[in-house]
C-alpha cells in the first residue's frame, strides 16, 4: 500500500505546517499551561478553512478528505499541541457524528457558528454507571407531547465546561436499539451544567445534569434504534485521538532530540552513549510503526467511515508509541523535560490522557482480539442459571 502523499497532500500539509511554525510555535508553552479552550485558534481555523474538513461541502463543510484532517492535525500538533485539539474538534467525535446524521434544519442551525470556530460541540456519552460500558446509559428520553422530557447525567465531557451545544446518547426504550441521541443547547430549561473539574492534562470537564428536560422532536439527532450508526462515527474520533497522540509524541521526541545533542555530561554529549541511543532507537521505531498503522486506517477510511478493527489497531499503536515517547523523552531531559515552562511534560500528560480517552487502551485490545478471532467476547458477568432458564 502505497502512503506517499499526493502533491497537493504536500503542499496542504507544508501551508498548516508553516502556519504552526509562524503563529503558534512560539506559544505552544504558554498555551499548553493556560486554562480554558484556546478560541482566538478556534476563529483563525475557521477563516482559515481547518473546521469542518471532514463535514461534505452540500452539509455546509469544507469537503475535504479525512487525511486532509489528520495531515492538519499533525502539523499542528508538532509545533502547538494545545491548538490542534481545536482542528480535534472541528473535525472528529461530536461535530463529525452531527454532521453525518443531522437534518437540513439541525445543519443550518448549530454548524455555522461551530465552523466559524465562535462555538464548540461536547458529547454526553459516559455516565457514573456507564464508562466503557456505554450500553448501561441511563439517562432517558421520553415523549411528552410534541416534545421529550430528558432526565440523568453525564460526566468526563471533553469541552463539556465550555460548549454551548451538547450531542446527548440518549436512552429512548430498553437494550441496545433504545438508545439514541439528541442536541441539547446550554440554557435549555431543566438543563444544569454542573462545576467544572480540571484533569491532569489541564482540560476541564464539567457533569451534565438534566431533570425534566424538555426538548422538541426537532432536537432528536437519532433516535431509537441510532446506537450503530452513531457509534460507527466514534471509529473517526478514535483516529483524531491516535493522530494527535504519535504527533505529540514525535513532538517529545524532537524536543529531546535538540536536547541531548547540545547536552553535555562527563565532558561529551549524552547522544554519545549507548543507553540514550537505544532509547531513541526504539522511540523511532514505535512512532514510525504507529503513523503506518495511522495512515492505513485513514487511507483505508477516506471513502467512508473507518472499521472498527482499523481505528482500534491505529489508536492502540499511537497511544501506546505517544506516551512511550513522551515518556522517554522527559527521562532524557531529566528536570528540564519535568519543569511547567518546557513543553515535554505537557506532552507526557495529554498522550497519557489519550490512552483513556475515546476508548481505553484494554477495550481496544478487546475490540481487536474480536476482529482476530471473529466473534464476540462479552465482558459481562454470565447470567445466573435460574435467570437463564426464566429468559428461556
């Protein structure tokens, strides 16, 4: 299979990159360390055409390729890692799931301003209940009218402290085909954002709190029997993830790589012993495997959206080879790579947040031992027998 880019691949590429490196480099610092999402990047993206590539242009996108939207992602990661979540989210999980299932009314309502970088989508999917588990969600939809009452919760949101626009997993009926979702705007009666908790990698999430809720039918993105097809988008979020994951991590890489061959320790440069070249040797060769694996899953998925076996094998690799990069590098640079004004401990927090975010490392296992073995392994609990007998 052949990943050589095409001319104008190249040339989209080299124009981010250079933008990255003349705009964003300088801060990637300073932006990393700041709190609240980063919305002067969000309305240059937008001008700039970065929001929505991955949205057709007769929805109102830019129409461009789901490689388009990795290759921007990446050139922006290498030199701001905080500004490329905004091509994340202009692009990836919520707004791409939106996109995909909305109607012509939904569209020309809420993906403008999302475009223009002036709003942002969060997704209400996990629940105290219902993690990976995702199936357990509790939070209900039921018809009132010409309406429907929303009643639960929902917590670990990604921009959920800041998004005005909420794309809920929903539950409309029992089992998997009673589930759905919704677009619920911030402001809607009955609808409480709660207090925003600050993670490690210094994003803020706020849980959702909705009691008596009402929404018109309007409002519904899919409702029951939508679970497939919404969580067949969630394979593109996981690319978005494992894209920015390897990128960061190549970030790390580079950082410690200027370093230790300027560092001088025992009166030589520490690039001249073994220990550290081997560490850089496997860095290398963990980041190389990973964007293959990368740019198999989105050549692959450019006509249409990822499988599940290749997103998983692909986020599996890059966050994996991200953090162990990341990782590696601040060991490289001792307290340098471990002090707040050096980008390289950022980098360690966000790939480490990736291995949880958008599907955890052990359900991707699961999710690919799956496509091996072509069946599916349930990791629930076996029935009773006195239950099995009562469902029969």
């Amino acid at each position: 299979m052949d990943f050589e880019l095409s001319q104008d691949q190249n040339i989209f590429y080299e124009s981010v990159r250079k933008f990255a490196v003349n705009e964003l480099a300088d801060d990637a610092v300073a932006r990393a360390n700041s709190e609240g999402y980063p919305w002067d990047v969000a309305k240059k993206f937008g001008e700039m055409g970065l929001l929505g590539m991955t949205i057709p242009e007769i929805k109102g996108g830019i129409g461009g390729s789901l490689t388009d939207a990795i290759l921007a992602i990446q050139a922006v990661a290498e030199f701001c890692p905080r500004s490329a979540d905004v091509v994340q989210a202009g692009n990836f999980g919520a707004i791409r799931t939106f996109a995909e299932y909305a109607s012509e009314p939904q569209l020309k309502k809420f993906l403008p301003k999302l475009l223009a970088g002036e709003g942002v989508m969060s997704v209400g999917m996990s629940e105290p209940d219902a993690g990976s588990s995702v199936t357990d969600l509790k939070t209900s939809a039921t018809p009132d009218g010409d309406d429907f009452l929303i009643n639960g919760s929902k917590v670990f949101g990604t921009n959920s402290a800041e998004a005005e626009v909420f794309l809920i997993y929903l539950r409309f009926g029992p089992g998997v085909d009673g589930i759905g979702s919704a677009i619920i705007e911030k402001g809607t009666p009955g609808f409480e954002i709660g207090p925003s908790y600050r993670y490690m990698n210094g994003e803020f999430w706020s849980p959702l709190y909705f009691d008596n809720c009402r929404i018109p039918v309007s409002n519904i993105l899919l409702g029951a029997g939508g679970f497939k097809k919404q969580i067949s988008g969630f394979n593109i979020e996981r690319l978005g993830n494992a894209a920015r994951a390897v990128a960061v991590g190549r970030k790390a890489f580079s950082e410690a790589c200027a370093h230790a061959k300027t560092r001088q320790q025992f009166g030589r440069d520490i690039c001249e012993f073994q220990g550290l070249q081997w560490k850089f040797a496997e860095m290398e060769m963990r980041l190389e495997a990973a964007q293959l694996l990368l740019l198999r899953a989105v050549t692959k998925a450019d006509s249409n959206l990822p499988s599940a076996q290749d997103s998983a094998l692909a986020k599996l690799a890059c966050n994996e080879a991200g953090f162990f990069a990341a990782n590696e590098a601040l060991q490289v640079m001792g307290a340098l790579g471990f002090s707040d004004d050096n980008i390289v401990q950022y980098c360690v927090r966000r790939t480490r947040g990736w291995m949880i975010a958008g599907g955890s490392i052990e359900i991707l296992k699961n999710r690919i031992a799956e496509g091996i073995f072509e069946r599916r392994f349930s990791q629930r609990a076996p029935k009773p027998a006195s239950q099995k007998s009562h469902d029969e």
